[in-house]
C-alpha cells in the first residue's frame, strides 16, 4: 500500500465517530496534505475527538505536513472523497 | 515586527477577546479568532526570539523554484513548541470555522467558547506566562 494509501486508510477510523458525516483529503505533494472532515454540528467534545484521531494520524506519519480542518461545507472539488 | 511588537499585540488580542465574549457584544466566533491571533502572536514572539524564525504562512508551500518544502507557522509550532501544538491546532480550526462558516452564532456557543478559554487557551498561555509574558 502506498504513503496516501495509508492515511486514506488510517483517516477511515473518522467513520466510527457519531457526528462525522464524510472526509476529503487534498495531496499538496506527497507530504503536504489538507484533511477536511465534515460535520454539520459544532460540538466542543466532538472536535476534540476528531482531534484526538488527527493526532494519531500525525504519529504515524510524522514526515508529512498536515492541514487538519472540520467544517460544513465540502471543500474544493479536487479533494478526493475519503468516506 | 520585533518579540516585542508581537508581545504587545498578543496581550492587546488577549483583553480584546474577553471583551468581545462578554455582555452586550457575546461575539463568540470573534473572541475565539482573537484569542487564536493572541496565540499566534506569543508564538512568532517565541519563534523569532528563540529560534530567529519569522514564518511566511500558516501551513507548509512546496517552493517550486527551489524544490523544496518551506514549513507553515504550524509545523514550527510542532518542532519547536509541542507544548501548546495540539492547543493551537484547535484554535487554528476554530477560527477559521469562525470566520468562514459562522459556526458559533447561536447562543449554544457560550459552551464552546469558555471550554476552548479554560482548556486549550489557559493551557497555552500558562506555557508563555512561564516565560514571563
């Protein structure tokens, strides 16, 4: 499996959080990437856990430069669909 | 700006927030982007004071010309201050969905905004407080 492969993968464990609704991801290069998770409520707790998840993400892969966003609105339609 | 330029902002975007989040204005959206451009003000203090490090965006660009990753202020903050990251990732967010999407309108907000004040915030600026500031 590949390095996007990977944190495609890794980026599903957002699913299982009650809230999450769908995730897109943006490859900059290979180690630039923008992560949007969407939500349509505005939750303390439950962006502190999505949170909680992103941070994971960060230890696996610590050569690569995150952007990690929550938010309502889909962002650009090159961001490919995760979830 | 110098360290201090950036001090006196952060403190001036400090006492602004509260005074946005409080009656008549209960502007939340607006006292978490200020609290967040406090944040960031302490921090390019820190950066430029420690480190001789002015950052040219918030997030990493590929610099075509030279080929080469130039880092974000968010991946500084990661290499040089693992205390306060998880903190300002938080706030870097919030303000943004604050600004663009007016996500902390309603009157509900008031919970957010004072967990994100007595957690993230305090945590963060006891870290600067240490060092004086």
């Amino acid at each position: 499996m590949k390095g996007l492969e990977k944190i495609k993968d890794a980026l599903r464990s957002l699913k299982k959080i009650d809230g999450v609704e769908s995730c897109f991801l943006e490859e900059e290069t290979e180690d630039i990437i923008h992560i949007y998770t969407i939500t349509r409520i505005v939750k303390y707790d439950l962006d502190k856990r999505i949170f909680q998840e992103y941070a994971e993400l960060e230890k696996r892969f610590p050569h690569v430069s995150f952007e990690f966003l929550i938010t309502s609105q889909p962002p650009s339609p090159i961001a490919e669909v995760v979830f | 700006m110098t360290v201090q330029d950036h001090l006196r902002q952060a403190h001036q975007n400090e006492e602004l927030a509260q005074k946005l989040a409080n009656q008549p204005l209960e502007a939340y959206g607006w006292a978490i982007t200020v609290m967040f451009y406090s944040l960031l003000h302490f921090v390019d203090a820190y950066l430029l004071e420690r480190h001789q490090i002015i950052p040219r965006g918030h997030t990493a660009i590929w610099d075509r010309r030279r080929g080469q990753r130039i880092p974000g202020r968010n991946d500084y903050i990661k290499q040089y201050l693992p205390q306060i990251y998880e903190a300002y990732k938080i706030f870097y967010y919030a303000s943004r969905r604050a600004r663009y999407e007016g996500a902390y309108l309603t009157l509900d907000s008031v919970r957010y905004y004072q967990n994100l004040k007595n957690n993230e915030f305090a945590s963060a600026r006891e870290f600067f407080r240490r060092l004086g500031w």
